[in-house]
C-alpha cells in the first residue's frame, strides 16, 4: 500500500521517539521511501544513526552547516506527507504559532504536502487548555492529528497521551493513500464564496459569504484524487494549489461559468452564496444622491444555477445544493432537495453558534434522497468538508 510512497518523518524530543525506530522499520518493509528529519532534543532519546541505518539516508538536522543549506522548501515537496512523530507538546506549540526555529519548523512551515501529528507527552500537558489550542489550531490548519492511547505514561502515571502505535500510525497512513484515490479520475465542479450584482460603476448588492467552506470542500475533493474546477466569487482568500479556478463577481457570471463543460462533470458542489436577486438595471454612471429621501432600485430574479443544474444533471452525476436558512431548517432543507432535484441539500442553519458565514466553523446536516438525513456536530470547515466528501463517495458506491 506504501509502495514508492515519500515519507518526510520529523522526531521530536520525547521517550516515545524509540517507537518512531519501529515506525521506520514497518514504513521501510511495506515499500515507502523515509526520510528523517530529527529535532537537537531527539537526539538525546535516539542517535541519529538509527534512523539514518534504517531509513538508508541521511538524517538532517540542521538549517544550515559548513556544507551549505538544507533546503527545506524542496524537502517539504519531496514528500508525499510530513509525520511528526512523536510530536512533543514544544514542537506542537511552535508550528502551532509559526516559529521558525529549527530545520523541522523550517519544512512545517513550507509543506505543501499534507501533515500528520502523531502527539506524545504527559496527561497533563495534553489536556492543558493551551495545548488543546494548539491541536485545534492544528487541526484548523489541514493538519491531521493522530489519537494520543491511553496507558503508562513517562512519568509512570497513568492517562491519556501516549502517541499512537507504530501499526495504529501505519494503518492511519494506508487509509489516507486509499482515500487519495477514491475520486481518481473524477472531476468535480464547485461554486464557492458571494456574488456581486452591480447597481452602478461603484456599487453592488452582496452578503457576507467567505467562501471559506466551498474553498475547504474543494481542497478535500482535490485529496481524494479529483481534478478540481472551482467557481469562486469574489473573496480575498487564496485557492488550494492544484484547484484550477475561475473568477467571477456577479450571478450570471456564475452561472456562466457552472454550464461551460457542465457534461464533462461528474460530481457538482454549489456552496456559492448566489444573490437572488439583481439590479433590474446598471446605471451607467453612479447614482448621485441629489435631493431625494429615498431611493428605490427595483430588482429582477437572477437565474438559479443549482436549480438549472438539477434539470440538466445527468444519472452518472452528484449534484449537491446548500441551504442557508435562518427558521424552518430542516423543511426548507428538504424543501430544496426535491425543487432542485439534488442528490444531497446541506443545511447550515443560522439558527446555530458557529455556524454559517465568516466563521472557521461549521455545524452542518445533509439530507439524501428517501429521507435520509445525518445531523453533525460543530467542527472546523475542513472537517466538515470532509464529511461532505465522505458521503459523495458513499452515494457513488
Ligand atoms: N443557488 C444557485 N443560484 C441561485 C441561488 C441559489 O445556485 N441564483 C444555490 C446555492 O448555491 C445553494 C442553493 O442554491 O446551493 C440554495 O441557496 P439558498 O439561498 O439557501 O436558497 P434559494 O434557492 O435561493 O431559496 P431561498 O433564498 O428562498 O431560501
């Protein structure tokens, strides 16, 4: 499952580093490719040559020596992922913030690959709220946490905080290639983030969608394989490397966008927050204030994109709608799915805390066909899109 797989794994200073020489050994005999990376304070746990005998490379340590450079951005794309194993709660607490001390950080911060942490370190220290911060901050970031055991601990007390197993880490990075590959082959549509609809050269009618969440869904199907056509409207945030996107600013220009190759799509997700309505007219030039009290522009329908995509849709496709409702949640949800003809209506309901437009959050149910509904609880977007992901993948099979 490994086979020809690039493992970067860092070693932090933790008495849990001598199951990493374990890790290596099982990465090394199921076919992937490790390179170590080890913090100073590793290396009073476990000697460098160890992990460069089994690895059979080199372990770097250092930003720089006599001899030049590491180059920790080339290091950070030479892998498939980055493990953090065993993460200590130090090393947590600096990628966590940004620090850029050492060659380990040096790579976190330019990985464009993704990043699992496996934690070790005392119950204590574990539970602390700042350290619950920082796996949250983490975990906010895409990076993907492996569960700490139960057990004895270092400092012979028992509890929470001993880092995962090296089979438990193996199997966690086996499940992730497999998933890599679930939508190979498969391209997906997303529209994501607000409309605006001019009123005059220097206005516009617009809400307050982030584009967060269409952003985070898009990033998710790209790691399941899929090649990835990202509609976005105008937001400040930047597109995951590898999405191909298109730009646009108001609804029509959306849809526009959606139904350029509609057929050559196999799974569609509108997230867009689309307006529903235009300026009937755009004034030529901006709209003086004069004497009036009172302005009135009257509005036309834009035309509904999840809707047209509905009617073109063909068997073989996904298609997936958003609801956004501020009451009647869960009707209007199920409303959607049928008037749309959707395969899956996501419900963010403003009715909940955390959930909704600008937030890092979400808290989410997705009604399927038959009446089949899942409610989630509140988590990040990227886990959120996640969820998402894992029941388009579910429907196709
Ligand atoms: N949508 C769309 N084109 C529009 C309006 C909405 O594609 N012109 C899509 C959104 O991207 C979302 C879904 O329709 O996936 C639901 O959007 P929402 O605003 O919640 O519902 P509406 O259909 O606009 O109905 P209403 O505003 O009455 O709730």
């Amino acid at each position: 499952m490994l086979k020809g797989k690039k493992i970067l794994l860092c070693v932090t200073g933790s008495i849990a580093s001598y199951k990493s020489v374990l890790l290596v050994r099982l990465l090394v005999k199921n076919g992937a490719e490790v390179q170590v990376i080890m913090t100073d304070a590793a290396k009073d746990f476990i000697a460098p040559l160890t992990f460069s005998t089994l690895s059979q490379n080199n372990v770097l340590s250092e930003l720089s020596n006599e001899e030049g450079w590491a180059n920790h951005v080339m290091l950070g794309r030479w892998a498939n992922v980055i493990l953090i194993a065993p993460a200590s709660c130090n090393t947590i607490a600096r990628i966590a913030h940004g620090f850029c001390d050492n060659l380990l950080q040096a790579v976190y911060l330019s990985a464009t690959v993704p990043v699992f942490v496996a934690p070790a370190m005392d119950e204590d220290m574990w539970l602390h709220p700042a350290t619950r911060q920082n796996i949250e901050t983490l975990k906010k970031n895409g990076n993907k946490i492996i569960n700490v055991n139960k057990g004895e601990l270092a400092s012979g007390l028992t509890g929470e905080g001993r880092m995962a197993e090296p089979e438990e880490i193996l199997k966690e990075l086996e499940t992730f290639f497999s998933a890599a590959s679930d939508l190979k082959g498969k391209v997906a549509l997303v529209t994501a983030g607000p409309t605006y609809e001019a009123i005059d050269p220097v206005r516009f009618i617009g809400n307050h969608s982030s584009g967060k969440m269409g952003i985070a869904i898009a990033k998710e199907l790209q790691s399941r394989g899929a090649n990835v056509r990202l509609i976005l409207g105008p937001t400040n945030l930047d597109v995951p490397s590898g999405v191909d996107s298109v730009k646009v600013t108001s609804a029509d220009e959306m849809y526009d966008a959606t139904f350029n190759n509609f057929a050559t799509v196999d799974i569609i997700v509108m997230a867009a927050a689309v307006a529903d309505f235009k300026p009937e007219k755009i004034a030529d030039q901006k709209i003086k204030k004069g004497p009036r009290q009172t302005l009135s522009i009257k509005l036309a329908k834009t035309r509904d994109i999840l809707a047209r995509a509905g009617e073109l849709k063909s068997k073989k496709q996904i298609l997936v709608g958003f609801a956004l409702e501020t009451e009647k949640g869960n009707d209007n949800a199920l409303a959607k799915l049928s008037a749309k003809n959707a395969d899956l209506i996501v419900l963010n309901s403003l009715e909940d805390e955390g959930a909704g437009f600008g937030h890092d959050t979400n808290k989410i149910s997705v009604f399927a066909r038959e009446g089949k509904v899942v409610h989630f609880e509140k988590k990040s977007k990227q886990e959120v899109a996640a969820d998402i992901v894992d029941i388009i993948i579910n429907l196709k099979k």
